[in-house]
C-alpha cells in the first residue's frame, strides 16, 4: 500500500509539472494572439491575460490525453534511470501488479477532470465567447432553451429578437415565429408573429403574418393581417449552425437537457451525445494511456534504445489521440453509432496495451 501511493503521489507531481508547463506556455502564446486580434479595440494587457486566461482552458482539456501520456513516460523513465523498478521487481510484485496505482491514479484524474474541470471549461469558453463577440461587436446569437428556438440579428436600425417553437435541421425554417424588433436603443419597435419563417437571400419570408405596432397607443387596434412578408436579415445558414457553438461549450451537468432542448427544437443532436459519450470513456481513455506508455518505456535503461522506445509510446499516444478524434467525426457525421465512434478508441488501446505489456512480462 506504501508503495502505491509513493507511485500514485509521484504520477500527480509530474502530471501537474506537464500541465503547469503546458499552460504557461499557452498561456503566453495565447496572449500574444488576444492582443493581435483585438488591435483595433485597442485592449490592454491585462485585458488580454483575462481573456486568454478564459480561452487557455478549452484548450489545455482537449489535450489532456496527450499531457497524460506525457507524464507516464517520464514516471516510468524516471523509475527506471533510478532502478526503482528493478527493486520492485526484485521485492516479488509484478509489473501488472505495479500498473495498478498509476492506472486508478489516471482514472480518478479522468473522472475529476469530467465531474470537475469540464463544467469549468465549458462556464471560462462561454464567457470569453461572450467577451469576444462584445468587442467584435457581434450581432447573430443563437440558444435553445425549453420555449424552443430563439435568435438575435443585428442591424443598421437596430436589433431582432426571433422565437420559434421549432426550427428544421439546419435553422433557415422556422415554425411558429415572433419577430420582435427594437431600435438603436433598445425601444421595441414592432411585433411579427408568423406560421412560418424561412431564410432566403438576405430575409426571412413569413407566411401567415400578424404584425403589431408597438409604439403605437392601442397596438391591437393597428395590427395587420398578411399572407406572406419579408424581413431583412444579415443571417445565413453558417451564421445560424455557428450559433450553436461547439459541445465543449456546455457542461457535461447540463448537457442531457440541453441534448433534449436541441431534440424538442428539430435539430440533430448526434454532436452533442457523441461528446456526452466521449466524456464518459475519458477516465478509461486516461487508463489506457498509462498502459500504452507504460508497454513502451517500463523497462530498465541499461537495456538501451530508450530514444526509442519513447519515441514508440508518444507515437502511440498521438495515434489513439487521433483515432479518438477520428471516431468523434464519423459519430457527428452519423457514419458509425454513438456509442462505437465514443467507446472503441480507449477500449482498443487499453487492449492493445494490456496484450503487449502481458507479451514483455510473460511472453
């Protein structure tokens, strides 16, 4: 027990050295890259590190695998330059046996960083988007919540608000729509309330409309009735799909309501459950990784060609890094189930390990 944890604490000081070295480096470089981007607001440095330090994390979580992998390569170097592993060896436990603390060490870091750092990440990505858009002076947004589907344009005039019980897979059809428009000060100007609302070029064509006068005294009184009517709009169809975002940008707490919101609205939800799923099998996918690097450098350094057999277990670790990223586009494009595209990567390279690691202990 006294050795797995001296094992477990010495895998978490190298995995927050990894990371903290990681993140200062892109941090820096993420700096740099605020203030090219926002030149024209002229934002200062101190406004620069708060947004990269909102827009570092999402970053820093998509590459937890490979900081992982990292880690375990040098914890078993490390055992090895100092023969700490010819010493457990030699005290009778086998190298499976030994696997046991850095593999549940790499399990619990995966289930903290899923119960723990992802809502995080999706609340730091949230806001700098927010941030960003306000000094790109953005004006398309889009949301789901359980009223259905709503939508902000922006205009010369001022801005729009849409609401729509549902929407086709794509968002340029919309059913049962309210066009609530506002002028450069917020004044509501109108309400449009339309059977439905697809988008053409330039403008939303309604049929079935009812428009009322806001800023008149008895706006009831000066409705009108059309069959069909337009309605400029600066959005388009890849304005609407980025409105969406990405699924990293919601919490995994909130991400089944939200999957049933997008449902309930007609659109496609397969991105979202396939990153739900993806988040589930990253405490197994971290496993994985220590048993993959651990196949390549668990051995002692005298043995020579360590160059390598590092050089084996990063290409392995990029491997199911990409294989893992490769899964994920064939289950957002529907080509394979959900379940395959999110589970087969580390179940695959668990496996892959665990035979060569038997293979060099027992074969």
């Amino acid at each position: 027990m006294t050795l797995s944890f001296y094992i477990a604490r010495r895998f978490l000081g190298l995995f927050a050295q990894v990371f903290g070295a990681f993140a200062g480096v892109m941090l820096t470089i993420d700096i740099i890259d605020q203030l090219r981007r926002f030149s024209d607001p002229g934002i200062s440095v101190r406004d620069a590190a708060i947004l990269s330090a909102m827009n570092v994390p999402s970053s820093l979580y998509r590459i937890l695998p490979l900081i992982l992998v990292l880690s375990a390569i040098g914890l078993f170097i490390g055992l090895a330059r100092s023969s700490e592993l010819v010493v457990v060896r030699a005290a009778g436990r086998s190298g499976l046996r030994f696997l046991v603390a850095p593999v549940m060490t790499a399990f619990g870091i995966g289930m903290f960083a899923v119960a723990v750092m992802n809502p995080m990440v999706a609340a730091t990505s949230r806001e700098y988007d927010t941030r960003a858009q306000g000094l790109a002076r953005g004006g398309s947004v889009l949301s789901i919540s359980e009223d259905g589907l709503w939508l902000r344009q922006g205009g010369a005039t001022g801005q729009t608000v849409i609401q729509a019980a549902r929407a086709n897979l794509d968002g340029t059809e919309l059913y049962d729509a309210t066009f609530l428009t506002f002028d450069a000060k917020g004044t509501p100007l109108g309400r449009i309330e339309a059977q439905t609302a697809r988008l053409g070029g330039g403008s939303w064509t309604l049929t079935g409309v009812k428009l009322w006068p806001l800023n008149a005294l008895n706006p009831e009184q000066g409705a009108t009735v059309l069959d069909t009517a337009e309605v400029s709009t600066d959005l388009t169809p890849d304005k609407i799909r980025d409105g969406f975002g990405t699924p990293s940008a919601i919490g995994i707490w909130d991400l089944p309501s939200y999957i049933a919101g997008l449902e309930r609205a007609g659109f496609s939800a397969v991105s979202y459950r396939v990153w739900f799923q993806m988040e589930l099998a990253l405490p197994l996918l971290f496993a994985s990784m220590v048993l993959v690097a651990a196949g390549f450098t668990m051995r002692h350094s005298r043995l020579g060609k360590t160059g390598t057999w590092v050089m084996l277990a990063l290409m392995g670790g990029f491997l199911i890094f990409f294989l893992r990223n490769f899964g994920q586009v064939l289950g957002d494009n529907g080509q394979i189930p959900v379940i395959l595209a999110a589970w087969t990567p580390p179940i695959a390279a668990g496996l892959f390990a665990l035979g060569l690691l038997l293979h060099l202990e027992d074969g």
